[in-house]
C-alpha cells in the first residue's frame, strides 16, 4: 500500500484518502507556443521504471495538492514536498542520490 505524507497538514495518508494527479513539475505551455512544445505539454508524460516525481492531492483530508519523490517499482517514497515548490528540495535529492546512486539526476 502506498503511503504518503502529506507536507500541508501532516498527515501519513494511505492511497485512499489520495487522488493522483500525474507528472510533477511540468513546463507549462501558453497561448503562442509552437505547436510541437503544446502538444508534448498536453499528451507526452514521462512513465519511468524507478524515481518519479508525481502530483498528488490528499482528496479525503485537507484537500490540497503536494509532490512525491517515488520508486513506482517499489513504492518507496522518498519525500513529499509543497506543490508550490520548483524542484525537489536537497535534502530529497541527496536521499535519492545515496538510495539509488544510478539515478541519473534532476533534469
Ligand atoms: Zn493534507
């Protein structure tokens, strides 16, 4: 079972009281962008084996939307983070760094 906790009110969450928001950290495309870059913002999601960076919002608790470091293989969860926030913080890159030393980075 997944479980995660949520950075806005505290709370270790399990995978039902959470709704799955997708990709973390995506360039948003506007009005005026090239129709390639629109495109790959609408359709084009990463779906690796292994470390994903995902938006998640805790639906049956506080309601508010946050991000999670985590291994899609095993379910572990290497941090959660403000949705607000624009990369992952240090202190969760260093944990992914040490866990999974093959991880090829943040982009
Ligand atoms: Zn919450």
């Amino acid at each position: 079972m997944l479980l995660l906790n949520c950075p806005c009110c505290g709370v270790d969450a399990d995978e039902t009281e959470l709704a799955a928001g997708g990709e973390a950290h995506l360039k948003r495309e506007t009005v005026g962008a090239e129709d390639e870059a629109f495109e790959a913002y609408l359709f084009m999601r990463d779906n690796p084996r292994g470390v994903h960076f995902e938006r998640w919002r805790h639906a049956y608790g506080c309601g508010k939307w946050f991000l999670a470091a985590r291994d899609t293989v095993t379910l572990e969860v290497f941090g959660t983070y403000p949705a607000q926030t624009k990369k992952p913080p240090k202190a969760i890159e260093n944990a992914l760094k040490k866990k999974r030393p093959d991880w090829k980075g943040w982009a």
